[in-house]
C-alpha cells in the first residue's frame, strides 16, 4: 500500500449488491489492499440468521484489508462497533435503477442471501420490486444518518467521473490519472 494510505484500518464496501461492489473490489485491490466478497451468498448455514452470517464473517476479518458486496452491508452496525477506526464506504445508484440491474442480473435465480435480505418469499427480485427498492433506500437512509459528519464515511457512485479520486482522498492515497473500474456492467441474465 501507498505510503499515508490507512495501512491497518480495515474497509468496508456497504453498498448492496448491484452498486459499483466488484468495481470497488478492483479499484481497491489496484491500491494494494486484499479484498474480501462476496462471501456466502449460497451457504444455507451461513445464512440462517444475522446472527450466523455475522460469525462467518467475523472469522475472515483478519485476513483482509477490505470488503465489499454481501454479506457485509448486513453487518454495518456491527462492523462499526467492532472497528472505530474503519473506513466505510456506501456504493450507491438510483435506486429504479439499482432494482433494474439486479432484477436483469439475478432472474428467477433465488440465494439463501437474498432470501435472509428480502424475506425467505422474496429470494428472486422478480415480482418483488416494491418491497427490494425499499429495503434498498432504507438501508442506505439508515447508513447515511448513522455516518452523517463523519470523517470515515465516503458515499460513492463508482460512475461518476471523480470516483477514483474520491476514493484515493479518502483513503491517503495520491491521485493518478487511472479511471475508475467498471466491472459487471453486462449481466448474464438479460
């Protein structure tokens, strides 16, 4: 990592799926740091409970210098309990067209992830797009008023033309002239 960067301070990606999360993952890893997720989105245990998922998540803690995509959005609060000094960063879109991209994304296709997310009925995004927007818009109402003020809070649109900027400030690292990467931006399930 760039020297003045956050050596030792952990960061946390807490945007839902579907904003920006494997294109922070690259940006990230582009600036050193080792990049956990999305991590057990088809484990069935893992997924019983918040309870459960915040155990095997907490267990890889330590061997990563950043997260991103599920399940860590789920654990926010708890990640900011646990490590004060983190970084944490929400990865946010419109939300119409969040639930455009991950209903194009995700199909019919049900996880025990999104399951514990939207409700056991609501694993698919189809037919469900009232109760995803709004589980969406309230996750990131209650981060940005948890965070509001705070000097390790970064909100980021990864396409907008200053993100990579923006996360390097953030961090402590110089800014280069690299763009910001976009990854994912064609789904497999069209």
């Amino acid at each position: 990592m760039t020297q003045g960067s956050t050596v030792g301070a952990k960061i946390f990606g807490i945007g839902f799926h579907k904003t920006g999360t494997k294109s922070l993952a690259a940006a990230l890893g582009r600036l050193g740091y080792r990049v956990h997720g999305p991590g057990w989105t088809r484990d069935t245990d893992a997924c019983m409970s918040i309870a459960s998922l915040k155990q095997a998540a907490f267990a890889v803690i330590d061997e990563y210098d950043a997260f991103q995509d599920n399940p860590w959005p789920l654990l926010w609060q708890d990640l900011a309990q646990a490590y004060p000094d983190a970084r944490f960063i929400l990865t946010y879109r419109d939300s119409r067209a969040w639930f455009e991209s991950a209903r194009r994304y995700f199909g019919a296709e049900q996880t025990p992830m999104r399951a514990l997310i939207y409700g056991a009925d609501a694993a698919s995004p189809l037919g469900n797009e009232q109760l995803y927007i709004e589980r969406f818009e309230r996750h990131n109402q209650e981060v940005r008023g948890y965070f509001a003020g705070r000097d390790n809070f970064l909100e980021l649109d990864v396409s907008h033309a200053g993100a990579h900027g923006a996360l390097c400030r953030f961090l402590g690292h110089p800014v280069t002239s690299d763009p910001f990467p976009h990854l994912n931006q064609n789904p497999p399930n069209s």
